[in-house]
C-alpha cells in the first residue's frame, strides 16, 4: 500500500516537480564464468540485457554495477566499455549486478510531456461532450492519478492500485502547492519547484495519505 | 450503465472494425484520423506505462524446474505458469465522463470499448467478444478466403454477438 511518485506538470507540459517516495528496485547480482549466457546490447546509453532471462534478471534489466563498482553509462568506472569488458576472458569470473534501469532525468521529462498530450487526447476522443482529461490511468502493477487545476497545473501520482485516498491527497498536494510555492517570493510560475518547504510538506502529506489509505483498505 | 463505442485494431494499426451505440460527441476529425489517433494514443500509452512502471510487468517467478515424471503434469503446469506470467500492463483509464477499457490479444489484436463511469471492469466482457468473435469468424463459410487482417467482413455476425453479449454483461 504505496504511493510510488509525484510529478508536477506546468501548462506548456514540462515537468517542474519530481519526487520519487518508494521507489521498488528489484536488483539480481550473481557470479559470471566465461562464456557470458546473456546477451547484453546498447540501448539508450545504458547496457541491458536482450537475451538469456533466468534467474530473476529479465530482458530489460540493465547492468547496475560490475564486481561491486557502480557502472557509468556503457562504460565501467574506468572508462572502458562494458562489452568488450565481457568479451575479454581474462576478466572473469566477474560479478554483475542487473536490475531495473532507473529513470534519469531527462526520460522523467519526456514522460510527464507524453502524459500531458495524451490527457488532451483523452479529452479529444471522448464520446461523451464535456469530458476532461485522463484522470486515472490504470495497469496490473499501479494506477496513476492526475488532477488538473483551474491554471493548468497538473499533479499526478503513482500509487499502488489498491491505494485510496488518493483524490484527497491531490487536493492536499495543491494546497501544499499553493501555500509553499507560490507564496514564496523567489518561485516564478511555470518554472521548477525548488522550495525546501514544499518538499517537507509534499512528504508529510504523502505520510499522512499512506497511513489513511491502509487504515481505508483494511477496514 | 452505458456503451458508447467499440473499437477493434489488428497489430499493424489498421482498424478492423468499429461501431457505436450511444455517442454524444464526434472526434471532429474525419473516421481515418480517429482511428489512427486512437491507435497512436493506445500505443504511446502502452510505451509510457512500461516505462513509468515502478515494477517490472512480470510477476516474480517462483516457480522452480519440476522434474518430468509425467508428461502431462509438467506439461500443464508450464502453461499454467505462462498465463501465470502473461503481463497484462496497461487496463484502462477513466475521465471525468467516460472509461476507455482495452484488452490485447497475443496476436496484437487490441479490443477497445468506451463506457461510461459506472462500469469498472470489461476486460471479460472483451475476452468473450474476441473469443466468440474468432470463433464465429474462423467457422464462416467464406472466412477460409479473408485474410486475418482484413477488415472484419461478417459485420452483421459481429454486430449480433456483440450486442448480445453488452446487453447480457453490462446493461
């Protein structure tokens, strides 16, 4: 009973507030011998596995970290690249932490910008006259919730799906949003929310909604 | 309880068949727009959640080798173990006035039905509509000469299972 993120949208759709409560990683080191049984490729800077799922690491997973050293990018801490590390049989036995690849920043932006043109295109093809945005968008694994404001503002947050009160939770968030931020004299509308008292509230707020929401469940 | 449309795509985005019973608004936009842009939405949905999801789609799999004593036995339990790990991933999203439910097939057939908010789950309804559809459709006389991704020609058989089975499940 978890609420996973928050993620703050301004009206042109760029992401200005990012915070990540409970983030589940769920990471698989194991001991390799020469000849590597995975088959490891380059995708979108990171090395991941595109063959060979056993074991708990899945096609997808990306290499966290090699022999203990976190990894950078395609190259290991040194600087050399991953792949032709694992050709070379001189480097093993090896010890490759997989795992699910965090999100960087910059693919947190592209996200919250692709979510807000689908809201305006589930409004565009509603049946039905009247009709806002998508306000929950729900999948097997969690639901997402967005609540957008008079202004454009659009708060969404993703939560285990059986999490309730989370529609509370997103007023509560505007109004943390209208008291930390916009009162503050240094914050200009539209831009990135870097107010040390929005954080603190934003995380109270989530506080008080998990506990609420698994006392609301188990009832 | 009301069901606005239904929307049937194959894999490669070409609609296969659409109708609506209880539509208050057009798209504006012509019907060729409206399907690709509906496809396309239902796509990068499909895109965004795999990525967005905090979890992988697979359930953890705890299921160890069996040794094959029989046959049968290790056989069933595989194909229980593949629905078992089957994702479903993205379900459906709701609005302020209407819930877009979507169901894909392991061929890429993507069933779409909007309803309004009071129906919470169709994803059964849809399975029934897919599998009496392949079954009417696959047991036509005619069906041997209609390539699969052709538009859905026994209109007026699909026309009267779906109608039946909304009427029967969600009415």
């Amino acid at each position: 009973m978890v609420i996973y993120s928050v993620y703050v949208v301004n009206k042109a759709g760029g992401l200005i507030y990012q915070y990540d409560n409970y983030v589940p990683r769920a990471e698989v080191e194991k001991t390799f011998s020469y000849p590597l049984d995975l088959v490891l490729k380059h995708h979108d800077e990171k090395v991941v596995v595109s063959f060979g799922q056993r074991d708990g690491i899945r096609v997808g997973h990306a290499v966290l970290s090699i022999n203990g050293v976190d990894v950078i990018g395609k190259n290991t801490s040194d600087g050399k690249d991953i792949l032709e590390y694992l050709k070379d049989p001189s480097n093993y036995p090896v010890s490759i932490r997989f795992g699910r690849a965090r999100l960087s920043s910059n693919e947190k932006l592209m996200l919250a910008s692709m979510f807000h043109s689908l809201f305006a295109i589930g409004s565009q093809l509603s049946p039905e006259a009247g009709s806002s945005g998508i306000e929950m968008l729900e999948t097997d694994v969690f639901k997402l919730h967005c609540f957008q404001t008079l202004t454009g503002i659009k708060f969404i947050v993703l939560a285990d799906p059986r999490q309730s009160g989370i529609d509370a939770l997103l007023r509560k968030i505007y109004e943390v949003y209208s008291d930390f931020a916009l009162k503050n004299p240094f914050y200009s509308l539209e831009m990135p929310i870097r107010c040390e008292l929005f954080d603190q509230n934003l995380k109270s707020a989530l506080e008080v909604a998990e506990k609420a929401g698994n006392f609301g469940a188990g009832s | 309880m009301t069901v606005h449309n239904l929307y049937i795509f194959d894999r490669n985005g070409n609609c296969l068949y659409y109708n609506e019973w209880n539509r208050k608004k057009q798209a504006g936009i012509s019907k060729e727009e409206e399907f690709k842009l509906m496809y396309g939405m239902l796509f990068s949905i499909r895109s965004f959640v795999s990525k967005m999801s905090p979890l992988d789609m697979y359930p953890s799999h705890h299921l160890s080798i069996c040794p094959p004593d029989s046959l049968s036995v290790h056989l069933s339990s595989c194909l229980w173990s593949l629905s078992v790990l089957r994702k479903e991933g993205f379900l459906s999203f709701q609005t302020s006035k209407y819930r877009l439910h979507y169901y894909e097939t392991p061929s890429g057939l993507k069933f779409v039905l909007n309803t309004d908010l009071s129906v919470t789950n169709a994803r059964d309804t849809l399975q029934h509509i897919y599998s009496n559809v392949r079954h009417t459709h696959t047991h036509l006389p005619m069906s041997g000469f209609i390539y699969r991704t052709s538009r859905l020609n026994c209109s007026f058989s699909l026309n009267y299972v779906t109608f039946n089975l909304l009427s029967q499940r969600i009415f």
